[in-house]
C-alpha cells in the first residue's frame, strides 16, 4: 500500500513537472513562487545574489528578500538584480541568469559544492569508485559546521557509483529533485542523493549533463532498481525523511543507469 501510495504521489509530480515544461517554470497550478532570499551586506549597502562569491561571505550581513533589500536602499552588487530585472550590465551574472524566469526558489545552504563551482570542485575525482548505500551510512560524520565552498576530504571529493532502489522522489523547495534510494534488499538502509536545477547551475561544469540527468530521472518509477553516479556529500541533519544518519548523500547526481 506503501509503494502505491508513492507511487501515485510521484506520477503526480511527474507529470506537473512535464507540464511545466521541465524547466521548472511555474504554472498558476504550480507552488507559490517564493522570494530570492539574498545577502545583505550591512556595511557597504550592496546585496549579492545566491551562488555569487560574496554571498554569506562578508562580515557584516544578514539574509533577506530582494525586494526588501531594494526598498531598505541596498543596491545589487555589479548592478545585476538577481532576478535579471533592470539590469544596467550586459554581462548578466550567473545568479540572474538563473532567475530570468520564474523558477521555484533555488538553493544557497553550500550551493557552490552542490553544484561543483566551490573552491574545492577541481580536486574531485570525477571516476567513481564503486559503493554500497550500507557502506556509505557506516562513514564517520565531519560533526563540525559544514564549509559553505569548500569540501571534506576525502569523502566529498570522491565520485561514487551505487546500486539502490527507488523509495520516492519529490521536488524540493531550492528546485532540486530529491532521490530517496534505498539497498535493493533492506528498505530501511536508505539515503538521499540529489539533482540540482539547471537553471540553478548556470556556469557548472556539469550543467549540460544535469539536463541529461534530469529527463532520465523523471523516467524513473517507485520501486525500481537504479545504478546512481554522484559526488559525495555530507548535508546538515534536519529531519528529511529518508536522511543518512551520518548525512551523507550524493550531490550532485552525475549519472543514471538502469542494470
């Protein structure tokens, strides 16, 4: 009953996702569009949008909405509103690029390592190595505040390769679509691995490849075994529904195959 049930809620998803076109553009039947939450720089009265070098990274800053930032009298660093609005530059950042058009809210919690442009993303070693959902929830967590451009060695700069079966998947709130896997044989041996949005990637090496990605991933069904390359990560334990116990997950998901 379980599965059918998930099943059912994910055809659901599918098929808004296919109606939006795939590009994550939003229906009027669609989820509310949230607001781009942006860094405030409090000193120097310059906002930076979600991906961009100075974001979360000044001393003095807090987060709030675009809109609440312009109407306080800061101003969009390099002139580029993050939703691509009254741009004065031609050379449009990657952020607003991003949020050219309606897109449901895209990430910012370490979004440079999720989408491999942090500081660390040259050092990863792109050829998996072959792993087990088991072996990886058996790994030891960092257990300190998670960097928000670099990675942990070794296990984030690693490239693994999996076998698990598909528990649920669902659109999250930054616009990732979240993949709850699971051991073929144990339902209860599970954890998360994610595809970011492209266009919340613009500018990543594996952007093209995320499309890719994207349109296999919604082939998928409840219950079916998948072969799942992706980079390994350790996310903040927030109760998620199918969370590794140590956090770890694969993000971003490189490859899918079906054995």
């Amino acid at each position: 009953m379980e599965n059918n049930d998930a099943s059912r809620s994910w055809a659901a998803i599918r098929s808004a996702l296919l109606v939006c076109t795939i590009t994550l553009v939003l229906c009027n039947s669609a989820a509310a569009l949230k607001p781009i939450q942006v860094w405030a720089n409090s000193r120097s009265k310059v906002y930076h949008c979600p991906g961009s070098k100075s974001y979360e990274n000044t001393k003095q800053g807090f987060l709030t909405d675009e809109d609440s930032a312009k109407s306080n009298g800061f101003r969009p660093a390099g002139g580029v509103s993050c939703s691509g609005v009254g741009s004065t530059s031609s050379q449009v950042s990657a952020a607003a690029k991003v949020r050219s058009t309606a897109v449901l809210q895209c990430g910012y919690e370490r979004w440079p390592v999720k989408i491999l442009m942090d500081d660390d993303a040259t050092k990863v070693n792109l050829q998996p190595i072959n792993a087990t959902i088991s072996g990886l929830l058996a790994l030891r967590s960092p257990h300190k505040t998670l960097p928000y451009k670099r990675r942990f060695a070794p296990t984030e700069l690693q490239t693994f390769v999996l076998t698990g079966r598909v528990q649920k998947i669902k659109l999250e709130s930054d616009s990732d679509l979240h993949l709850i896997l699971s051991e073929p044989s144990d339902n209860t041996a599970t954890l998360v691995a994610e595809l970011p949005a492209p266009q919340c990637a613009i500018g990543s090496p594996q952007e093209e490849n995320f499309r890719k990605v994207q349109t296999q991933l919604l082939r998928l069904k409840i219950g079916e075994i998948v072969k799942v390359t992706g980079v390994g990560f350790f996310d903040r334990l927030h109760g998620q529904k199918g969370a590794a116990r140590n956090g770890i997950e694969l993000h971003p998901i490189l490859e899918l195959q079906q054995p």
